[in-house]
C-alpha cells in the first residue's frame, strides 16, 4: 500500500490480497469509529468534565507539595459569604 496526496493507493492485482486489505482497512475504520463513539458518549464526556473539574479545584485550593493554600480558601469563602448575605438582605426588603 503506498500514499499518495494522503490517500491509501492498492498496489496489487492480486484478489486474495486485495480482499485482504479491504478487511484489514474494514477493521482499521471500525476501530476507529469505536474510539469516536467513545470520545463522544455523553457519559465519557461527563467524566472527562468532572474529572477536569476536580483537578482545577484540587490546584487551587492545594500548592504542589500538597499543602492548603489557605488564602485562596478564605478568599473564597468570604465570596461565598458576602454573596449569601446579599442574597438573604434583597429577600429580606422584598418581602417589606
């Protein structure tokens, strides 16, 4: 089989050899349409994403050697807490 402008070109003439290659290619493209088919699942996808997810939160909130950043942290629950508190002050006005 050689290449050419990126297309695969049979180079025999040979029927037992050419049935050969078409199901050697049939099995080449349908392992490559498995692999997609997986990448693509909803549910690979959402593993991905949670795991993606999980790994950003970890480099947050830990520095390399494993230890707390402990400013990104409080940081991040003063937000929390100033958001909470807006919410529960606009809830309070509105029932006045």
């Amino acid at each position: 089989m050689a290449a050419s402008d990126g297309k695969a070109e049979i180079t025999t003439n040979d029927p037992r050899a050419l049935e050969r290659e078409v199901e050697a290619r049939r099995a080449a493209l349908a392992g490559t349409i498995d692999e997609l088919t997986d990448r693509l699942a909803p549910k690979t996808i959402a593993q991905r994403t949670v795991a993606d997810v999980r790994g950003r939160v970890h480099s947050f909130a830990f520095d390399h050697r494993g230890g707390l950043r402990v400013e990104r942290v409080a940081a991040v629950g003063v937000a929390v807490l100033g958001v909470t508190t807006f919410v529960v002050v606009r809830a309070v006005r509105k029932r006045r």
